[in-house]
C-alpha cells in the first residue's frame, strides 16, 4: 500500500500539477456555457456516457458508475468513443484524497485516453470522423465518452494497440524527462531502476536501452523482471532482497558502481542504493511509493554524487511547446520500434477500483488499461 503523502509537502508522483484547461474533461458536471456560446451537433442524436465518479475523497469501493446523457459538444472540441483508458498510481491517490492536490469533487478520475473520433464542431479543421485519436484530459478518463479541445488530440500511428497508447504517456514521458532532460545521460553508462516491474520502471527500462545505457532493473517477481529483461534489462535483482543486498548486486554487475538511480519507490531501498552510485553519480527522484526516503547529505557530499528532482507534470504545464516535442520524439521511436511501451492488463470500466487496488498492491506487472 502506498504511503500517504503529506499535504505540507511539496513533491510529486507523476503527475500534473495543474490540470489542463480541456473544457468539461477535467471535471464531472461542468458549468453549462451560455447558449450563445453552445452548440450542438448531433442532429438530434443522443448518447448515454458511462463513468466512474468519485463524489467524495474516500477509499477506493466508494468508486461509483453513473451514466449521464451525453452533454452538447463546445466548440473547439471533438469528442472521442473512448475504447481504452490508461490507469496510474496517482489515480489512487487523488479518489483517496491521498495527492497534495485535491482537485474539487465529484470529478472523473483518469488521465490518458485513446479512442475514436465521433463528432467535430464545425470550427474544428483537420480532424476526421473514425480517426484513431489519443488525448491526455488531465481528469476525466474513466468515462466512455470523453469531450477534448481539438489541439489536445494526437493521431496515432498502427504500431500502437489501442491498451499500449492509452498507457504509455506519462510512463514514457517521465523516464523521457528524467533520462533526457534532467540527467542528460551518455551512452554505456550504467543504470539502476527500482520498481522496474512497474509501468514508470518498465518504461524508463526501455528508455534507458534505447539511450545506450546498461540497464540493471531490481523487481519483486518473476514475471516482472522477465518484462523488464525483454525491455533491454542487461540483468535483474529481486526485490524482494534486503535493501544493502540490492545495493551489493548492483554494485558488482555493474564493475564497481552505478551511474544513474531511477527511483520511483523510495523508503529504505531508495537510501540505501543511494550508496550503489559512484563518483559524480546522479539520483533521480521519481517517487514515494514506499515512503520518503531520508537521504543522508554526507554521501551525497562524499562521491559528489547529485540528487535531482523529475517533475514531468508540474515541467509540461510550464512548457506545453516543449512537451509537445518531447512527446513527438517519443512517438517517432515507438513508430520505428525503437521503444516498444508494454501491453497491459485489463479491466472493465466497472471494475475501476480493483483494478487501482491491484496497482496499489503492486499485483501487476506493467501497466493496467480500463475497457468502457
């Protein structure tokens, strides 16, 4: 079970921290526009949209699926027959009230969706009816329908099932920000990554090959590490080892010492591999899923070893135009198959809760999609 994050405190777990303006997307039961300002185009058509709601911050079989008719499409947008949505670790913590951002309620958990284009407003060039869209909603994914500002909208390319899009964002952006941006890593160089049997481990796995580097990926099972192995993992720790042995074996695979830590886990683990890092090594800081690791400043002082924060979200709101590059980049290696996201396990709309229960518990190797 993840550990709460204290709201005084001000970190991230990947993921933004603000919401995208993506009109009604980002929350459930809008402020209805002015009927000067609405439009619709359905020629009289009507739709039910199914989703999952939270209405107030509690545990996770608080959950409930409403279905609504579907509201009038606003202009600049298309709405999307959603047939996959992507779930992450933080969807858990913000329907718990568990995230130092608390987004008003009721809202739609879920952030990555991929579906169909069903309907263009008629000031939207450039967007087809039937295309094969991905859209990043900031909230609103774990819904059947989702309305997206045209802009936001992606085309995606046939090397992608339509589970591996709606999963691999903000998986492969993170280890892209991190492996790119933030540590701008050089190629034969050795990296660590904890929890690699996760969807953020899994990916930054796949990245740090295609960057050239020695991957060492420490997993709890053998499923995990075996997915990891397929992703370029030049060798695998079980997890489930103490945390100095973790340290050790990454020590002597890697000659010695390890270049780079990815650690989206934290807690002890994350403190003690600290010390797998060698002269000039660098931490990059992903995430708290076993707790906020305490790390000691005399061994980052001792091996000028440098601790560095990976903020994706809170960067991307900051830099759309960036973003929006980097996620091209990204896209262009999945097209050539340079990076192959994971497919992933999943689960009816309606079982929206097991499935962030069976990602809490870490039940699953990769990534989990939802299936409205």
């Amino acid at each position: 079970m993840a550990a709460p994050i204290p709201d005084a405190d001000p970190v991230t777990q990947i993921v933004p921290t603000s919401f995208p303006p993506l009109l009604q997307c980002v929350r459930y039961g809008p402020v209805e526009p002015s009927h000067e300002n609405r439009h619709d185009y359905r020629d009289g058509m009507t739709s039910v949209v199914r989703s999952i709601v939270c209405r107030e911050f509690a545990p996770l079989d608080r959950l409930v699926l409403e279905e609504k008719p579907s509201p009038d499409l606003f202009p600049g947008c298309v709405r999307i027959d959603v047939t996959a949505c992507g779930v992450n670790f933080v969807d858990a913590l913000f329907v718990q009230g568990k995230y130092q951002i608390k987004p008003p309620v009721p809202f739609v958990p879920g952030m990555e969706v991929v579906g169909r284009v069903c309907e263009v407003a008629p000031d939207v060039d450039g967007v087809e009816i039937g295309q094969r869209v991905f859209a990043n909603v900031g909230l609103g994914g774990f819904s059947s329908q989702a309305m997206v500002a045209a802009k936001r909208i992606m085309v995606l390319p046939d090397t992608l099932t339509d589970g591996q899009a709606a999963t691999f964002m903000q998986s492969y952006l993170t280890a892209w920000f991190a492996l790119v941006e933030r540590a701008a890593v050089k190629p034969g160089k050795w990296l660590l990554v904890l929890g690699a049997g996760s969807g953020v481990g899994l990916a930054a796995v796949d990245v740090g090959r295609a960057l050239g580097l020695n991957v060492i990926a420490v997993a709890s099972t053998e499923e995990k590490r075996r997915f990891a192995a397929e992703r370029g993992a030049v060798a695998t720790i079980d997890s489930t080892s103490t945390a100095d042995e973790i340290k050790e074996q990454a020590k002597t695979l890697s000659g010695g010492a390890v270049d780079y830590l990815y650690d989206p886990v934290g807690g002890d683990v994350g403190e003690t591999c600290l010390r797998a890092l060698g002269d000039d090594g660098q931490y990059l800081v992903i995430g708290f899923v076993a707790g906020i690791p305490k790390l000691p400043a005399n061994q980052v002082l001792l091996r000028n070893r440098r601790i560095t924060g990976v903020d994706w979200g809170g960067w991307a709101g900051k830099n759309p135009g960036l973003n929006d590059r980097m996620l091209a980049e990204v896209m262009a290696l999945i097209a050539r198959g340079e990076l192959r996201p994971v497919e992933p396990i999943t689960y009816p709309l309606d079982r929206a809760a097991d499935a962030l229960r069976d990602l809490e518990d870490r039940k699953v190797a990769g990534k989990i999609a939802l299936i409205p």
